[in-house]
C-alpha cells in the first residue's frame, strides 16, 4: 500500500514507512520532503493513494473545501484519509487573515468542521476521547475560559480544562 504523508512529524514517518510498502511525504515548505506541493492543487493523478495523513493541516489552508477534494481526488476507491484538525471551539470561526498568534491559522475548526469531509468523502467516521477505552484516551488540558483576548478576539470562553480530541476518519 502507498501512503502520502503531509507535513510529515519524524515519529509517524518512521511507523509509516515500516507499515507501508510505499512511503512518500509532502509539504509547501518544508525541507527534506518528497514533494513541495500545495495541497490545494495536488499534482498526482486520480487514484494514486491508498492512505493521507494530514494532522493539523487544514486549519492552516485558505482554500481547504479545494484541498479536500484534492484529497479525495488523488486516493484510490476505498483509500482511507486521516484529516485531524484542533477543535478549538464549538462553531468553527473562519479568520480574515492567517493569525500569527495561532501558528497562522485561517481558522479555528469546531466539532461542526467536519461536516466539510462529508461533501468529498462516501463516508467519514468520527472517533472522540471518550468513545475509545480508557487507557487509550487523549484530552486536550487547557483553560479556555479567558477567552476571548487581544491576540485572539473571535474565540470565545470556554468552561472546563479538559477537552476532546477528535479525529476523523475519511473514506473515498
């Protein structure tokens, strides 16, 4: 099987490519890639991966309903995309401009962000914190309830200090 691993982290290249017969990363920026690519505008034919890993990606991208869909374009029928993004709040905001505060997202993805698979994909399942077994759970501990601030005025409060961790899982 062929993976393309976007934005690639060393710890899941090392796992993927000892997983997969074909391993291949890809990034607009970084160095040391196999492909400098964007990936609004992949270009791979149809059908050419078995499996995307894009963790934390698409918050950063301007046009990510294009990069989506180039996405589902380039995996074979039946690939499957893993597509991670920060839920951050409960309603995504969309950001006027990339904020530097944030890495330079254009957006602050909410629970609802992932309704955006659903007009690519024939099937995109959602697995959160809780839903798995208890050893295996991840949150996010952080307070939210000093929201919003001068570095961040669109985000608001948010009650609590542990949150969820959710990834989506895409089926083409």
């Amino acid at each position: 099987m062929k993976i393309l691993h976007f934005a690639p982290e060393p710890f899941f290249q090392e796992y993927f490519t000892a997983k997969f017969g074909k391993y291949e990363s890809a990034d607009i920026f970084m160095k040391g890639v196999d492909h400098k690519v964007d990936i609004q505008n992949l270009p791979f034919d149809d059908n050419s991966y078995d499996f995307i890993f894009a963790s934390h990606v698409l918050e950063h991208i301007p046009d990510d309903d294009k990069a989506i869909s180039e996405i589902n374009r380039v995996l074979k029928p039946n690939g499957i995309a893993f597509l991670p993004v920060p839920i951050v709040v409960e309603k995504t905001i969309e950001y006027p401009e990339p904020n530097p505060q944030e890495s330079y997202h254009v957006r602050a993805p909410g629970l609802d962000y992932f309704d955006r698979y659903n007009q690519h994909f024939k099937k995109t399942e959602i697995f959160e914190s809780g839903s798995l077994p208890e050893k295996y759970q991840l949150f996010i501990f952080e307070d939210r309830s000093q929201r919003p601030t001068k570095e961040n005025p669109l985000l608001p409060a948010i009650t609590g200090e542990k949150h969820i961790d959710v990834i989506p899982v895409c089926y083409a």
